[in-house]
C-alpha cells in the first residue's frame, strides 16, 4: 500500500450541509432560489406540469448524448448517465442509465463550488470537466463528466451535467486499466474541475490537453463534443422552461421534487421494522500476482425513517480493487433506488438524504489518495451495491407489502476483458482496441415470487445492451465462435437465479497476437449470494485454449461448441492478469449468473422440467440439485419424491450437529413471516424465530444469540455444477460451501459458497428479533 | 365511373372510404368480424355501395383497386396469437434471440416501466428453444464462406422441426446479408422435404446488419406470413367472386401499398399499417391545403399517435419495436405518446396529480360510461367541465353518466387534494394538454425541428377536445381538424390515397470515403430489385420515382441517420457530398459542431424505396360557402363550460357541425358537436370552416375575418 500523499485531501469531495455551502459561496456567484413558502404554495397543477416538463428535459439530454458518443461503452453498454440539480447541485432529476453514477455527480458540483468559484470563477457559459474520482462525477478516470451551472438573470439557478465512460484515458495500461498497477499514477490522470468551456466556446488548448492522453484521441474528442451538446440542449431547454412559468416556479419545482422523494421514502422506510442486517462479501484477487481475498462488510442499521451503511471492518486498499468515497456512495444508490425507491421518482438530492454512510478512510471501498482505483465500479462499488441489496433484500421480505422488493444478489461484477492488436482485413492494417461486452449479459437474482431474470443484464445499468455479434466482427478482427446462454449458471433455489452466458472468440483477420488484459472476480468465491437458502449463482471462469489450431479447423468445417470441442491446452484465467491471445487460440468467457431464492428442493418440479425443456437447466443439475428426475421429459414423481428424500438425507448425514437446545415446536398459524423459512412465533411468552416448514424452534433470544442450524461446510464444488473451477487457482484462503440448514426437516435456511473464516451473518438473531413495525 | 377504395380494418370497426373520380367522397362503418375479419371488410363495402344505390358487384366492377390497411397480424404478434415456427439459425448462435442482447429486457417500455427494473420480465421470448436448431455453417463479414454448409446435418435439423409439427420455418443465419448462399440453400431443402411448409429467408425479409433484430424480424414474418397468406387469400378470392377486377393492396408501415399476393412473403411490412394510415392521409390532406410541415395527432380512446409530415414528405424511421423485440421494418415513424381519452387520473404516493399512462381502456372505459369504471378519466373530466355534452356522445348514442363522473373524480382526486370537483377536473384537463405538449415536443424537437414550423392536424374521437390547448403548449400556431366527409374514417381515407411503395436495402458496412463503384453497385442491385417489384404489382402507374439513401453513422455509434442520395452514376463527389449532407443532418439533430468528422464516418445500410403513382386519388370534395361568416344558424345554445384556462365556467355557444358551411367563423370560446367527436375553440382563438369542411383554428389576431 502506498503512503497517504499529503496535500491529496483537499480533492476529497463529500456531502455538504446545502446551506453551509450556500453561505460560504463569495459574493460574485449570487444563487437563485426560493423560500419553503413559496415551495407550499404551488398548486398541485403546476408543479405536475412543470414536474413532466423536466423529465422531457432531462430525457432530451439523454437521448442526444446517446445518440452523439461514439464509445460503445456509451452507445451499446449504456454507461453513461446525466442529471439535472438545483442551484448547488443536488439532484433533481436523473437518467436510468448508470445508476452508481448518481451517488457521485453532485460531490463534483460542491466541490466546484467550494474550490473553483472565487478563482477562475463559475460564469454563465462554462462548462467544466472533471475525471477525479475523489472530487466525485464519476467512480474512476474513465468516467468523465462535463457539466455546467445555468445562470438566470445573473444568479446561478441550476446545474446540468452528462457523464459517460471513456475507452482510453492513458496511463500504462490498454483502456487505461493495468491490473498490476501499484497505485493511480499507473492509471489514467486524475483530472479535477477544468473549464473546457468559457463563453459558451470550446477552449482547444483544455481539449487538446485533454485528448492529448488518450490511445483513441478521436473518441475521445468526439464524447467530449457529445457532452457539450447533451449540456447545451439541457440548457436551451431548462430555460425555456424557465421562460414559461418563472425562475421561481421552476425552482419551486425542483426543490419539492426532491423533498416530495424524500418524504416517500422515509414514509416506506417509517413502515419497515427497525434494525440492523450485516453483510460480507469479497474479491478474488487485487492485482495480478495477488491470491488473497477483500473483504467489504456493511451494517444497515434501519431506525424511524432513516439509514445508516456502516463499512467499518472493510479490509484496507489494496491493489486496483478500490473506490473512492463517490464509488462508495454509488454502490448504495444503486442498490436503493430500484430496490426501495421503484415506485417513487428518482429525484435523487432527496433520497440521498436518508442515508448515512460510516466508513474508515484507506479502506477498499474508501480508498486515499493514491490508491490505484481503476476498478472502483466494477469491483468494490459494485460489491458495495450487491451488499446493500442483500441487507434491504433481508429487511423487505419480512413483509408480504415488500416482498416484490426483494431479490437475490445479481452478476456481482462485469468481467472485462480488452483485446488490442493489429486488424489486417483491409487494405492497411490499422491498430484495434476492444472491450468485450458480452459479458453485460449476466443474470438477475430470483425474488420470491420469481425466477431471476436471464440474461437480464447488470442490475445497476438497467438500460445497459450489448452489441451484436456481427457488429463486434464488422469492427474487430474476431470471428465469435459461440455466445450462448449457460445451463445451470443460474443460482438454484425454489425460485431459480438468472441463467448468465458465456461466449467464445478465435482471432480472424490477424496476424499478430493480441494483447489481452484481464479484469474480474468471483472465481473462487460467490458474488451472486442466494436469499432464504437459495444458492450462489455460477462463480464465473476465463479460459485460454492455445494451440487449438482453430484456422486449420473452420477450414476443415469445424465449429465448435464446447470448450471440450475447442480443445488445445487450456490454462484458467487469473482475476488480473496480462496476456495474449493469438491466431488459432481461442478464448472462452463465462460471467456470473443470479442467485437463487428458497431451498431449490422446495421448487415446483414442473418448474424445473420447463427450464430443462428450455435449456436452463441441465438433466444432471435437475437431479443433482433440486433432486427432480424427469423420464422422457417428465417428471418422474415418485422418483422425485425419493430423491428429494435422499438429498434431505445426505443433508442430514453430512452436516454437524446443531447443538443442544430445545427440541420444542411452534403454532405455525399464529406466526409473522420472516423470510421464506422462517417465522417469528411465540413460545413460552416470549418471541422466538422457527421453521416456516416444520415449527420447529430454531432460536430464543433468551438462551442463546445464534440460530441453532446444522452446519455443512465442504469443498465448493458441493454447491453443484453453477461452481465451474477450483478455488484453489486463484486464491490462498480456503472456500467452502457452506450450507445451515434447519435440523427438524432439513430445509436449507442458508447456502454460501464462502471463505471458510466468513463471519455467519444468517446466525445472528438480532436480525431477526427485532422491533415490530410501527404503526402506521 | 372508377372508384378507388380504402378500408382499415381496426381491433372493433372496420372503416371503408370510397372516391370516385367526380369528386365524391363516402365513408362507411361496420363491426370487424374477428376471427375472419374480410366478412366485415365485405360489410363494409355492401355499406358504401348501399349509400350509392348501386350493386357492391357493380361497384367492384368500376373500382380501380382497393387498399387495404389491417391491425389484424400486428394483434396477433402483441398478443401471441400465432402459430409456432421454426428457427434455424448459425452453429453457436440460437440464443442470440433468447439473450436479446439484453435490450429486449426494456425495449419499448414507458419511463415509469424503465425506472421499475423489479417489475421487468423476460418472458416474452420468441418461440421455445427446441424450435430453435442450428446448423453447421459460418460466413464471415466479407461473405467469404468459413465453414460451408453441412446439408447432412441440416436436413436432420428441419426433420426434427417437421416432426414437431411446424409449418413454417424462419431462417436466419450471421452474415446471410453478404452471402444469401446458405439460407437460400436450407430453404430448398426445407422445400426437398416437403414443399409446402413456408419459409422466410433473413436475407429477404431484412437484410440488415445486426443479427438479433434481422433474427426476431424474420421470424416475427413468418409466425404471420401463413396467416396473412390465408386471409387475403380468402378476401381476394371474395372481392373477385364478387366482380372485383383491379388490384387488392395492403398497406405497409412505410405508408405505401404493396399487391396482396405480395404481401405474405414479407409479412413484417404490413404491421404497422393501420397506425401509419393518418399519416398517409394528413400527408394527402396537406397537399390539398398546401401545408408541408404538419404534425398528424390521432387521439383514440386508449391511444396518442402522432406522426410528422415535412415539407410535404412523412418523416421516416427505419426500425420499430414489437413485444420489446426490434424489428426492422422501414416504417412511417409514429410515436405513441401515451394514453387517450381514456387514461386515469390518479395520485401518487406523493399526493400528486397524475394523468395516465394507464388506460381504462374499452372496458369498463371512464366512469362517465357507466360500465363499472370507477376511477377518472380525461373523458370524465371533460364531462364535468362541460366540455362534452351531457347527453352522450355520439348525437346521445352513447350515454355519459356525469353523475358518474363527478363521483370519480370528487373521491380519487379532488377531496383528497382538497379541490372541489370543478377544479380537479379542470386540474386534469390543463395536466393532460400540458404533458402532451411535453411529449409533443419531444417528439418534434428529437427529430430536429421546431414546433413553431408546424400545422398541427387532430383527428380520432378525443383528439379535438385538446387539440388547440396542447397545440398552444408547443407553440404552433395553426391546427385543423379534419370534418369533412371522411371525418371518422380518415385513416381508411389515407390508405385510398396511397400509392405503391416499395423499399429494398442491403448491410454493406464500410468506412468513409466510400469506393463509388461498389455503391453504385449497391444501389443498382436495389434499383433492379426495386423496379421487379413494383413490375410484379401488376399495376399500372402514372410515374414511378426511385429514392436512394444510406443510413450513416460517426465510426462506433449505435444509431445511424438516413441520408438521401441522389439518383444516377455515383463518384467521389457523390460520396463526399453523402458525407457533407450526413454531417449536415446530425448537425440540424444534436446542434452545431456536435458532429466531429475525425472521429471516421460509416456507411451501414443502403436503402432504395420505389414509389408507383396510381392513376388517381382522392381529393376530398368541397362544401358549400356560407353567405356570411356569421355562423349563428348553425348554434343549437349554449352551457356552462370550463376550459381550464383560469377563467372558470363561461356560458359556450354549441355549434351542429352538421349546419356550419365553408367560411363560417367561431369566435373562441365555442363548443363544435360532430356526431364523431367534439372540438373546443378556445377563448382568444378563432374556428373558420375551410372550403372542405375542416375546422381551422387559430389565434384571434390571425383570423381572417
């Protein structure tokens, strides 16, 4: 780890106190805004007016930003996203696009506010850009935004801002990510608030700098264009808005857009037991070289209408796969606006208002100046996010209102991996950079009263695509061998995680091998976690095939379909790693599918001869896993049932005993739902936690802290097909399947494929004993 | 004599417009007559040749040719209503429809849909995996042949597929826009095996680049093409039994015609075509009334489609969705913008007034309907301010309940705002106008132009109640309502207008500048193809235009714009001058200097449309003039109406539309009572009753009085 750079603290955004900032700006930036009297005094009429005329500016801005990028990051991946704030720059109105991105673009405002307003001054015609993770806007180097403070009639009235991954941003490593790197100066240049645009110009010397660093200078110039424009329409647009029905009106509007978001969620969050719900989680690997495992761990404490994150116990920076305090706040907003916030508009300023993160400083999700924090999105924030939504996800399905809230973790990151070499299908050959984006088709987590979506995506870009293959091969000397999606990669439970796919490329039009750096994690341990007992889904694998001679094989009419077929020795690829892949090899992809839901032996059997009818699930998992034998494409019901039996068995005779305890049972008719398994009873007078299926007690607050479960801890592949290689590749520590399950019926109550040290979260009984909703 | 018909055939009515070369036009209803909707198409015309006192054999005789525009395989696709299919597809590759590059997750959602990721589904997949079988062939991006085409193999696949039953097979294999060779040669050994299963070819339906829209177009074409195949079989075979000698035509979404025995072979060009018939006809009506920017609203009961002409020519897209599938169907672009006159009102948790995107639909419908409908629609708003008349709709035909209406809306929205009854209805109204300007807007504005440029035309039942308060929104400053003879059928009128379009294009991608000689290639293959086309018709035309264009794109990006070229040889200047006007037009989209020629242009797809004129079209015939402006004659009162513009309640005269003449003038505010809708002329704006019975409304000043 390197040493903390003094002087690096300053470009350390945070949340502000809004009125503090407010007073603390000089006297030249006068700010426009409005009184809470003014805010009640709008009628119902206006405000939903002038509400719907935001949202079509703000989707205006979107669509042209879109529509003018020219990264397929942007155009195929979605990520990117924009937003309108008020006057300081909390957010009003947000695109659906990346949504990690919503908890860093206002840390960027205030810290223009606070740095640059007296010198050089923020002026009606800049637009400023930044790709300073610590000042905020985005959650690495690559995403870089460009924003603008909107002036009315001298006072500063509002901010609009786009935002969008970049290819290349220079530093050593192809698509400036080096998965060796020590710390940031390897990676792109950290680039705080610049004025790229001064009276409504572009300034070529700050554009020619700016482009100056790239590997696809052009790109990169043509997204900066895309943002100016994206920005510039946002502001014709907020004024003529402004035009219409006043500045105050407008900003009327804004403000209790924001507070109206607010109050909903704290309303739902007042109807939800208070509590606290943990959750660990880890990355395989730091950098290239590494084989430990990082830890991040969260404490949602939920009381009244408010939450706390707390990450203390978060392992320390290390390697690239760190975030900032923006990539910190991102992951949780991903996590709480489509989980809490679906069915209340994202007026993003207010809901951020009802949470509150703790955190230590240097640690891998809070990282210092200068940790290398090129992953900070698909890595630690990401995890961030996956762990939020498993604590709400623990707090929501105790309540049959929410339940439709809840949902298994999802593809826990997106395994990149960027190809560069030498296209020579044309007349010249020209140099080519590629990121692959297949791997955006990951899989949904189940919920409980649905599959998880297949190939459904990324959960925190909902708009996110991916390209076609003919697009990928028009562009990139690539011929895909195959792109499909992976039976048995969804997580198993009673309702089923999202199937993810995996994809094979073959060099086609090259010479030259190509470079090809690797970028991602959950090999060894899951980052799909199941919910209620439902298993992690698939760990995800890389694979190199060389020496598979593949131009003598299509020339010889082969077209393999397996990586049994493709053949050629077969190395594993590492989470970081830098390689290359040349003509004839073959390299294989398969990224994370979603966790499941329930104890999959609970899952409705026809249910599990549709999805192997419809590939999602292989014969072999159907038996091995959810104990279901089919018979000429039916289910075998008798010797389902036996099976079914056999594998609660097996569970039985393999687990270590629960412990001693009480052997009582409770009156399932009188008991509250906890999650699919459990309930909360009363026995002997005083609350206690039992087993939905069989009554019996597994937990007394008066005798003992923990869940009294069986324990099964065994090697990870025990989890079933979903975990496709051995840990022992990629990490030091020893994994584990670990399953508890409820030592009356055999119900598993939780399954994990985890360090064997993982801290047992599921035990704790505080979790679940907690106070009763309030009334209301 | 000769007549030219136009039929729409819609989910409920079936409308039927018919013109003779004397200047007569009629319009005729009757139920549709769903499963075998040409009963009602042959009620429909028994109708009209009712209305002329003459024999339907005798006036098919004389009919030039019929066209014809049907909802019925869009229906059938939205509700998954076909048959099964087979899907043969590339080795490694079936679950490029299944996958859907993920997008099929989202695609065609509203915003209130997209920000609900919990609520998304996947399950609208396309056909059963075990229907999806690849074969074992590759071609590569240049067309070359990777790994040929193993026919063992293959025929083992289509055997299974035939075993299962499956009378139609689709087939779609990467790069077959290049090389058609494979998919050409499955078809001949689907046909080996039985020739009278149908298939479709990708590289025929669309030969486009990017296999997961070409995949789901080519099969959405042939889970309809057997059905269409049959049912206009069964109307044609009907209309010539009955004397029918010109031509059947369909309609397809580009807003031209193509021959009925034509049809089913591409069968995804024709689902659109009822949406796209108002724009036909708003086209044809701006011709007469020599407006060339006009944006057409067609507002139904649970739809708001709106459609752009410029400068005499409709606005065009290239691609649409379909059940959250991309489809590449060249199209005329219509946007639906949400709801009609029946989308609920409704509060969200905030205590905010919202109005729609739900609809009540046809059944219950508002509440004013007095079919169990109980929560507030736009319809029951306007009941309530006065707007429609309380004796119904429809001359008193259709009975509204403002009892019903008023109970609506006082307990889902005023008392819980603490409004009286008037005012949240006049809160619903003014919501409704404002957010439909919104998406108006938008939709304008997207395209890169400016509402103020625009005429704006409100046809279909709930459309004219709005038109002039959400015109206003916009800032456009002329609107027509068109009343005229064909006033409740002007889609089927549209589609009497049209004439024969077809389109053919092909991927050929390549950087920027392009070798000249292989476009002129391009597009002279497209051309050939084009004119065999429009010759197979069988047809006679008055003139026949070419139309060249390619879709270009700035290196990398995900959509490209449609740039015309010019007919004839093509050379460097040619291609420089596609590049300079793509430039041009991304610049008139996204603003000056937007563009960043550096960056490398591409050109993704070439495109030809082949438009035959027919010999005639209707033109709409003209009304009687009034001996004055002074249009008290045709005023049957007047009642207390609130136009929620902050006047409240005015005493409105009420106009017949049945008694008003060319050249009468209402000054705003005034009721119009059509026995198919209502049209309100706002205070400070002036209704004038144009030469063909259209109301024009503009502000007061503007009048021509």
């Amino acid at each position: 780890m390197t040493m903390p750079i003094p002087g690096s603290e300053r470009f350390s955004s945070r949340p502000v106190d809004p009125d503090e900032l407010a007073a603390s700006l000089p006297a030249s930036l006068p700010l426009h805004t409005v009184s809470q009297e003014q805010i009640d005094a709008l009628d119902p009429l206006t405000y939903e007016v002038v509400r719907h005329r935001l949202w079509s500016v703000t989707d205006e801005m979107g669509e042209a930003l879109k529509r003018m990028s020219g990264s397929p990051i942007v155009t195929d991946a979605n990520d990117f996203d924009f937003a309108i704030g008020d006057e300081l720059g909390q957010e009003v109105q947000v695109g659906l696009y990346n949504t990690m991105l919503v908890g860093a673009v206002d840390l960027a405002v205030y810290w223009t506010l606070r740095h640059r307003a007296a010198n050089p001054g923020i002026a009606e015609g800049d637009m400023f850009l930044c790709n300073d993770p610590w000042v905020g806007g985005g959650l690495h180097q690559n995403d870089v935004i460009v924003y603008q403070p909107v002036f009315h009639d001298g006072q500063l009235f509002a901010w609009t801002s786009a935002i969008a991954h970049e290819p290349d941003l220079g530093g050593v490593g192809l698509g400036s990510f080096s998965p060796s790197a020590t710390d940031v100066f390897s990676e792109a240049l950290p680039t705080p608030p610049v004025k790229v645009v001064r009276g409504f110009q572009l300034q070529d010397d700050v554009a020619d700098l700016w482009v100056r660093r790239s590997r696809v200078p052009m790109l990169v110039g043509l997204d900066l264009r895309a943002k100016i424009g994206a920005n510039s329409i946002g502001r014709q647009r907020l004024l003529s808005v402004i035009e219409q029905y006043g500045a105050d009106t407008v900003k009327a509007v804004m403000k209790r857009m924001m507070a109206d978001a607010e109050q909903r969620l704290r309303d739902k969050l007042r109807r939800l037991p208070d509590g606290t719900w943990r959750a660990s989680g880890y990355q395989d690997q730091s950098h290239a070289g590494d084989r430990s495992l990082h830890r991040i761990t969260v404490a949602m404490t939920k009381r009244d209408d408010h939450l706390t994150f707390d990450f203390t116990g978060t392992g320390p920076q290390s390697g690239v796969v760190n975030c900032t305090y923006a990539g910190m706040r991102g992951g949780v907003v991903s996590a709480v606006l489509p989980l809490l916030a679906g069915d209340i508009p994202w007026a993003a300023g207010g809901l951020m208002r009802c949470f509150d993160l703790v955190s230590e400083e240097g640690t891998l999700n809070n990282a210092t100046f200068p940790a290398a924090v090129s992953r900070g999105p698909i890595g630690p924030a990401w995890l961030t996010g996956s762990l939020v939504a498993e604590c709400l996800s623990q707090m929501l399905d105790r309540s049959v209102d929410h339940e439709r809230s809840v949902q298994a973790t999802c593809c826990g990151t997106w395994d990149t991996a960027v190809l560069a070499g030498l296209d020579e299908r044309g007349s010249q050959p020209v140099p080519f950079l590629n990121l692959l984006m297949e791997p955006m088709a990951g899989g949904y987590g189940a919920r409980p009263g649905a599959d998880g979506m297949d190939t459904g995506g990324l959960f925190c870009i909902p708009m996110g695509r991916i390209p076609d293959t003919e697009m990928t091969e028009f562009l990139y000397p690539l011929l895909t061998l195959w792109r499909r999606e992976e039976p048995d990669s969804g997580g198993p439970g009673r309702h089923r995680g999202g199937v993810s796919a995996s994809m094979a490329v073959t060099p086609y039009g090259t010479s030259v091998p190509m470079g090809l750096v690797l970028a991602s994690a959950g090999k060894s341990v899951a980052q799909n976690n199941g919910l209620a007992g439902g298993l992690p889904g698939n760990t995800g694998v890389e694979v190199l095939a060389r020496g598979a001679g593949m131009a003598e094989r299509l020339a010889a009419g082969e077209l393999p379909t397996t990586l049994a077929e493709v053949g050629g020795q077969q190395e594993f690829g590492a989470c970081y790693a830098e390689s290359h892949l040349a003509p004839g090899e073959v390299f294989y992809m398969h990224w994370q599918g979603g966790g499941g839901y329930g104890d999959p032996l609970l899952r409705d059997p026809e249910a599990v001869a549709r999805d192997v009818r419809e590939y999602k699930v292989t014969e072999h998992g159907a038996q091995e896993v959810y104990g279901v034998v089919l018979s000429g494409g039916r289910v075998d019901q008798e010797a389902t049932r036996a099976r079914r039996e056999e594998l609660r068995a097996g569970r039985r005779h393999r687990a270590a005993p629960a412990g001693p305890g009480p052997q009582a049972t409770v009156d399932l008719a009188g008991a509250r739902r906890l999650d699919d398994n459990l309930v909360e009873a009363r026995h002997d007078g005083a609350p206690v936690v039992g087993c939905a299926h069989c009554g019996q007690v597994l937990g007394d607050a008066r005798a003992e802290g923990r869940l009294r479960l069986a324990r099964f801890d065994g090697p990870s592949s025990a989890a079933g097909p979903q975990v496709t290689s051995d840990p022992a590749l990629y990490v030091d520590d020893e994994v584990v399947f670990r399953q508890f399950c409820c030592p009356g019926c055999w119900t598993a109550v939780w399954s994990g494929v985890v360090p064997a040290d993982h801290e047992d979260h599921a035990l704790d009984l505080a979790r679940l004993l907690t106070a009763a909703p309030s009334a209301g | 004599m000769a007549y030219v018909i136009g039929v729409d055939v819609g989910g409920t009515f079936t409308d039927a417009v018919l013109d003779d070369d004397a200047g007569t036009i009629i319009a005729a209803k009757a139920p549709s007559t769903p499963p075998d909707y040409s009963r009602g198409v042959l009620d429909v015309l028994g109708v009209l040749a009712e209305q002329l006192g003459r024999p339907l054999e005798d006036v098919l005789t004389d009919t030039h040719h019929i066209a014809h525009g049907t909802t019925s395989s869009l229906n059938a696709l939205v509700m998954g209503n076909v048959p099964p299919v087979g899907f043969l597809t590339t080795r490694g590759h079936r679950d490029s429809i299944y996958i859907m590059n993920v997008e099929g997750r989202y695609l065609g959602s509203s915003p209130h849909e997209l920000q609900h990721v919990l609520g998304q589904t996947k399950s609208h997949g396309l056909l059963p995996k075990r229907h999806a079988l690849e074969v074992t062939e590759r071609i590569d991006r240049d067309g070359e042949v990777v790994v040929p085409l193993d026919e063992d193999q293959a025929r083992a696949a289509i055997r299974a597929l035939l075993d299962d039953g499956l009378r139609a097979i689709a087939v779609s294999l990467l790069w077959s826009f290049r090389n058609p060779a494979h998919e050409r040669r499955l078809r001949e050994l689907v046909h080996e095996m039985d020739p009278e299963v149908f298939v479709s070819l990708s590289s025929e339906v669309s030969p486009r680049i990017r296999e997961y829209a070409r995949n789901a177009t080519t099969i959405m074409s042939t889970q309809i093409g057997p059905g269409l195949r049959d049912y206009l079989g069964t109307l044609e075979d009907g209309l010539r039994e009955r004397g029918l000698r010109g031509p059947l035509l369909v309609m397809q979404s580009n807003g031209g015609a193509v021959a009925a025995r034509q049809a089913p072979a591409t069968a995804i060009s024709t689902v659109g075509s009822v949406l796209t018939g108002g724009v036909v006809g708003s086209v044809a009506l701006g011709q007469q009334l020599g407006h060339r920017n006009v944006i057409s609203t067609d507002v139904g009961g649970t739809t708001f489609l709106v459609g752009l002409v410029v400068d005499g020519e409709p606005v065009r897209a290239t691609t649409t969705v379909i059940n959250h599938h991309p489809v590449n169907v060249p199209t005329l672009e219509v946007h639906a913008i949400g709801s009609g006159g029946g989308a609920i009102a409704w509060l969200d948790a905030g205590g905010n007034l919202q109005v729609g995107p739900h609809s009540a639909q046809a059944v219950p419908g508002p509440a004013c309907y007095d079919q169990g409908g109980t929560e507030p629609t736009n319809t029951d708003a306007n009941l309530v301010l006065g707007i429609l008349p309380e004796r119904g709709l429809l001359g008193g035909r259709k009975p509204l309940s403002l009892e019903r209406a008023r109970e609506a809306i006082r307990t889902r929205i005023a008392e819980p705002l603490g409004l009286s009854v008037e005012d949240a209805a006049a809160a619903i109204h003014a919501v409704q106008n404002a957010q439909t300007g919104d998406l108006l807007r938008k939709t304008v504005v997207e395209a890169g132009h400016d509402p103020r440029d625009f005429v704006l035309y409100a046809f279909g039942g709930a459309g004219p109640a709005h038109c002039a308060a959400y015109a206003a929104e916009v800032g456009v400053a002329e609107v027509v309502v068109p009343l005229g003879p064909v006033a409740s059928a002007f889609s089927a009128y549209g589609l009497a207008s049209s004439d024969i379009v077809v389109a053919a294009e092909l991927s050929d991608p390549a950087a920027m500048p392009l070798d000249p000689v292989r476009v002129e290639k391009a597009f002279a293959d497209l051309e050939t193809q084009v004119r065999e086309a429009l010759d197979r018709q069988g047809v006679r035309y008055t003139a026949v235009s070419l139309d060249r264009e390619i879709d270009m794109r700035f290196t990398m990006q995900l959509a490209e714009l449609a740039v015309p070229v010019p007919g004839g040889p093509v050379d460097d200047a040619v291609v420089a001058q596609a590049g300079r006007a793509f430039e041009r037009r991304y610049a008139e989209l996204y603003g000056e200097g937007s563009g960043f020629a550096a960056a490398g242009i591409q050109a993704i797809t070439f495109r030809v449309r082949g438009t035959g004129v027919l010999p005639f079209s209707p033109r709409l015939p003209e009304l009687a003039r009034a001996g004055s402006a002074d249009p008290s004659a045709a005023r049957t009162g007047s009642r207390p109406v609130d136009l929620a513009d902050g006047a409240g309640p005015v005493d409105t005269p009420v106009y017949d539309y049945r008694a008003l003449r060319a050249g009468h003038v209402l000054e705003g505010p005034a009721i119009v009572e059509v026995p198919t809708t209502t049209v309100v002329v706002p205070a400070g704006r002036t209704g004038t009753v144009d030469r063909l019975g259209n109301l024009s409304i503009t502000p007061r000043q503007e009048s021509s009085r």
